[in-house]
C-alpha cells in the first residue's frame, strides 16, 4: 500500500493531501530514511513523522484497504 494512503486509512494523518505535502516536505521517515508518498509499506516498517517539535514513531502491525474508525487504531502501534 502506498505510505500516503496508509498514513490516511490508519488516521496517523487525517487527509491523503496533507500526508502527501507531508512526504513532499521530508517529514515522514520509514524505517530511518526519508520517503515518498509513492513508496509502498508493509508490515513490520516503523513510521516517523515530524510535526514540528514533535515526532510520532509508530510501528505498522497490518495493512487493509479500508478499517472502521474503531479498528483504525490497532493498524499500528507507538513506539
């Protein structure tokens, strides 16, 4: 699944848009290196997302297409 999507379905970010500009700035990182939005995730990869001062590490624990709101949450896990 591509990373822009994923960050979307599992409402890390709340729009696709705004977790493409995310990518598009350099503020996302899958498993230590700068990503795309076009790169594809899976399983295992560890998340870091840069929000100003602050910074979101999460580890991806399953990937699905689409999830209801309630189960978003255990698409991944902070680290």
């Amino acid at each position: 699944m591509r990373l822009d999507k994923y960050l979307k379905v599992s409402r890390l970010i709340k729009r696709r848009t705004v977790a493409n500009e995310a990518c598009d700035a350099g503020r996302v990182f899958i498993n230590d290196r700068q990503a795309k939005a076009s790169a594809e995730v899976k399983v295992g990869d560890v998340i870091v997302i840069k929000f100003g001062t602050r910074e979101v590490k999460a580890e991806i624990l399953s990937v699905q297409e689409t999830v209801k709101k309630d189960e978003a949450k255990e698409m991944f896990r902070y680290l």
